[in-house]
C-alpha cells in the first residue's frame, strides 16, 4: 500500500518538527510554515491529510484549510490547537476538519487520529469511484437510445416521413430540445468520468476556431430568437486556424455557451475569436446580459454539481456540471478560463487555448495519452 503524503502546517518549529517526527516512520511527510506556502505544496503534491495550525501570521489557517478543500474537499484536516484554544478547534471543525488535537502532542493519540482520518478518506475515495464507475456505466446505456430518439425526432422534424401538424411540430420540438439537453448532461458526465479516471485521450488536429464557434452557436438559433436574444459572432475574415483537440474545444465552448443563452433572459451575447500572439494563445470570449454571479461565488461554480440555487424548486435544470467539464478540460489542454460577472449585469467568460501553428503532420489525426 502507497504511504499517505502528510502535510504539516505550523509558524512554529517545535511543534511543527515535533509532529514531523511523529509521523515520518509512517507516512511521506511534507512541512511548511507558512500559509502560502502550504497551498504551493498542495497544488504540487497529492496531499491526503494536513495538520494545521489557525493561528498563523500572514495567510490565515482559515483561507489555507478553504483553499486545501477547494482544491480536494476530501483532503482531510487535523486542527493544532495551542493552550487549549477550543474556539479555534470549533472554527477548524467548522470549515470542515477532521478533529482537533492540543499541544502538547501524546505520539500515540496523535497516530491514532491520523490513521482514522485517513481511513476515512479512503473510504470516501472508494464511494468517489464507485458512483464515478456507475455514472459512467448508466451514461453509456444512455447515449445510445438517446441519440435514436433525437435521430429520428429529428427525421420527424424534417417532415421525411409526412406532414405535421403545426401542434404536432411544437411537440416534437419540445421532444427534441429536452432529448439533446439530456444528451448533453450525459457527456458531461461520461468526460467528466474520463477525466477522473485518467484515461481520456487527446485527439489533435488542424481546426479553425471560429468555424467550431459559428457551428455550436446554430444550434442555440432558434432558442434565442425564442427569447428576443441578439447572438453577435466576431471573427477574423482570415480565419483562427490552429493545431488542438477540436472534440474538446468544442465541448468547452458548448457548456460555455450553453450556459450564456440558458441565464440571459434577454439582451445579447457576443462571441469574440481571435489569436494573441504576444500570449501565444487563441482567445475564445463569451459576453452576456445575464443574471450573473457573484464575486464569491465565482470559484466555487467550478466544483461538481454546484449551482447558484441548488434546491429542487431552482427556475434553471442542470446537474451542475457543465462549468466543472469546461474547467477539467482547458486545464487538460493547457489553457486557462477565466469569469468576470457581477448579478444583474452579464458574465464575461474568457477561454484561452495555446495556439499551435498547423504543420504538414496535422492533418492527420495524433492519438496520445
């Protein structure tokens, strides 16, 4: 069995070599002494517990154990309390922690609540693959009597088979945006079960970004005439060519612009494609007259299955997912996605892309893990 990786967060050095010392025999440990430097590690290396001390100059305890779990909630935490301090063991216990323990430290009390905590996350990494694996196996014996019923809606639709009814056309077209919809929530959960598990492949080819942008956003036509929307695409005449995983770019763009059209009531959305050269990326922005988000909030819409309203009764469906898929994946691209919003204004989204010039080579599809 791999040894767990312990991160020890402590200004002080006595406590923080005395735990070190503790530990070391049993697990991979890590030290810092400050908050900042905590999160540093963290982004690094695959902590699976951290021992952490509040009451810290600089970057408070707090900020650190909500950055830790913002990053992994299922990072466990031991709060160090000094001279008994029981309102910063509630504090800890609040954000999230584990348990608390006060200096100075009994060795075995100390081991014993380590090797419980991290039994506990094991158990919650276990339930994590387990409902990873069940999502994935109910999304694939979804997709494909999904992508029947759209094909031949579909069909329907285009009067192949017959004249429809201006009520029968209504209804059909209810069926298939819900269809799609249901579609759509499916990949996203199937890409975002591919990520988890490590195994998605990256396909890269030559593509022209904006091409990609005009394709997705037809869909969303009829939708936002529906809704008095003004759809304003702005692209080179020259085109964005560039060398990437268009499957995947195209995925983001689509939970990104889907969730543009589904919380702008009315106004516009303005889609914006180009290439910075000075940053070597393509740019995709995405500007809307939305509901908004607020400031705080921002981040945490990245998680999975978070909305602004998560009750039953909330006006918009969705698991939730679409934001978290878009983020996993321009992190898998390399690219960065950056949301400016502020309630009742609109939402200012920005994916980059790192640009690749297209090369003889390209135009053949490159499979690689």
């Amino acid at each position: 069995m791999d040894r767990a990786n312990i991160l020890i967060v402590d200004d002080e050095m006595g406590p923080r070599e005395s735990l070190k010392m503790i530990l070391k025999p049993y697990f991979n440990v890590y030290t810092a002494e400050r908050g900042g430097q905590a999160i540093e590690i963290a982004n690094q290396v695959p902590i699976d517990l951290v021992t952490l001390d509040l009451k810290m100059p600089g970057l408070p305890g707090t900020k650190v154990l909500e950055k830790i779990k913002q990053r992994d909630p299922d990072i466990e935490a031991i709060i160090i309390t000094g001279y008994g301090s029981m309102d910063t063991a509630i504090e800890g216990l609040r954000l999230g922690a584990f348990d608390y323990i006060s200096k100075p430290f009994d060795v075995q009390h100390i081991l014993a609540l380590v090797r419980r905590a991290l039994e506990r996350r094991a158990a919650r990494l276990k339930l994590r693959e387990i409902k990873s694996e069940f999502l994935a196996n109910v999304s694939h014996e979804l997709r494909t009597p999904l992508s029947v019923v759209i094909g031949f809606v579909s069909i329907l639709l285009d009067q192949l088979v017959g004249k429809l009814t201006d009520e029968q056309h209504r209804a059909l077209e209810k069926v298939y945006k819900n269809s799609e919809e249901l579609l759509g929530l499916v990949d996203n959960v199937l890409c975002l079960t591919s990520l988890n598990s490590g195994d998605l492949p990256l396909m890269e080819k030559e593509f022209e970004v904006g091409l990609v942008a005009k394709e997705i956003a037809q869909r969303y036509a009829k939708q936002l005439e529906e809704k008095g929307i003004e759809l304003a695409i702005q692209s080179p005449a020259s085109g964005v060519r560039t060398v990437s995983d268009p499957a995947k770019v195209s995925r983001i763009f689509h939970n990104l612009l889907h969730n543009a059209v589904k919380f702008t009531a009315q106004g516009q959305i303005t889609v914006k494609v180009h290439r910075s050269a000075n940053r070597g990326v393509v740019d995709l922005e995405i500007i809307d007259t939305g509901v908004g988000i607020p400031r705080d909030h921002i981040e945490g819409m990245f998680q999975p299955f978070q909305q602004l309203d998560g009750s039953m009764r909330r006006e918009f469906s969705g698991l939730g997912l679409g934001l978290t898929v878009a983020r996993r994946l321009t992190d898998f691209l390399g690219g960065t996605l950056e949301i400016r919003s502020q309630p009742n204004v609109g939402t200012h989204v920005l994916l980059s892309v790192p640009y690749r010039a297209a090369t003889q080579k390209s135009e053949f599809s490159e499979l690689r893990h």
